[in-house]
C-alpha cells in the first residue's frame, strides 16, 4: 500500500526566506506526482505535477524535484511572502485516477 | 472558463438521514474524481469516473455510500443512514481523462456535518 509522508508538519518562517518542503512515498513505481496548496476552507490549488520520466518541474518561485528512485520529492519556494502562507500537500498517482495524499505541511510566512 | 462547482457548501444532517452532494466539473473533463477530508485521516480516495463508468471504487468506505455520474458531466455521492464519523468535507474533482499527465482540478468542498 503507497504511504505518503510529509516533513515537517508546521513550518513558520519570516518573510523573503527561502524554503524546502519535503514528500517521501513507500511505492516507487508512479506515474506522476503532483504539489497543491490548500488555503483555509477552500479546495486544493494544483502547484507542479511532475511525470514519473522527469527530474523537476519549475513555476514561477517554485521548484519541485522527483527522485523516483528514492521515493522522494521537494518543493522548494524561493523568497518567500506572506502569501504563500498555506497548507502544501503532496500526491502521487500510482494508478489511473487515484491520488495518495500526504498529511500536509502547514507554512506560515511572517512579515 | 469556470472551474469546477460543488453543492451544497455545507449542510448539517441529523444522523441516520440519507444526504446527497452534487459535483459540476469543468466541461470537457471526462474523469471526475470523489475524495474525503478529515482531521484524523487526511485527504482519502472515494472513487473516480470516466465518462459514465466507475472503474475503481475502492475507497468507498462502506456500503451505505453510492455515486452516480450521468452524461458524462454531473455527480452525485450519496450518504445514506449517516453517521457522525461522516462528518468531514467532500471534494470533488475533474480532469481531462484520468490516466496520463493531467492535472486533477479540486472544488471548493462540501462540508458535511452529521449531528
């Protein structure tokens, strides 16, 4: 059964830092895997998805790396805002439809 | 374009009443996708659609829950005889097909709480 866990679970830092949110999966054989942001009450935002074939995927501030091999991916935000304050989460797709889900990392991004 | 709906945005059931939840994808999504969240559990797979068809329901955690998906756009998942363990959100989601890269697209939630 795929685990996903995500490191740390809260992170809290001062605003223009840059960060590194981690995703480690138990089933390496993926299809793809995917970053969402989450805001308070609302639906998930999707990120970055990464194809099982692919190393990173780059938008804007951000920066998601795969390690496939080692179940392993990170997101990386680069000069962080105030607004990037939200729940990040993690999924992988070993199946056609399914995601697996981490449990989440809370940012908080402070002025 | 507009994104993908869900309705009601909350309702509050008494327990042992039978609720329905309604998704609208984004059009021209053939793949629709039903997830629950929850304090304890997290994000959790319930079931996904292509077109009209269910090909994996695995994640419907019993019998008292069913979805449907007609004409290939709207769902609905229905809670039957609730219990208060079904108190969470339910969210929806669409995408172009389920297999390949595609990018699965959340609604803002249904939040269900079972009194």
């Amino acid at each position: 059964k795929q685990e996903v866990t995500q490191i740390p679970a809260a992170l809290s830092v001062p605003e223009g830092e840059n960060l590194v949110l981690n995703c480690s999966f138990t089933d390496s054989a993926i299809y793809n895997l995917q970053w969402f942001r989450q805001d308070p009450g609302k639906g998930l935002t999707s990120l970055l998805l990464i194809q099982s074939s692919q190393r990173e995927q780059t938008s804007g501030r951000l920066n998601a790396s795969l390690d496939k091999s080692s179940g392993r991916s990170t997101l990386y935000i680069a000069a962080s805002q105030p607004g990037d304050s939200a729940t990040y989460l993690c999924a992988v797709k070993i199946s056609y439809g399914k995601l697996t889900f981490g449990q989440g990392t809370i940012l908080t991004v402070h002025p | 374009g507009a994104g993908v709906s869900q309705s009601p945005s909350n309702k509050v059931t008494e327990k042992g009443k039978d609720v329905e939840l309604r998704c609208d994808p984004i059009s021209g999504h053939t793949a629709l996708y039903w997830y629950r969240q929850s304090l304890g559990q997290g994000l959790e797979f319930l079931i996904y659609f292509q077109g009209n068809s269910a090909p994996d329901k695995s994640g419907l955690p019993s019998d008292r829950f069913s979805a449907e998906r007609t004409g290939g756009s709207v769902s609905t998942l229905t809670i039957q005889r609730t219990q208060q363990e079904d108190s969470a959100v339910y969210l929806c989601a669409s995408s172009l097909a389920a297999g390949g890269p595609n990018t699965q697209y959340f609604g803002p939630g249904t939040r269900l709480t079972v009194l």
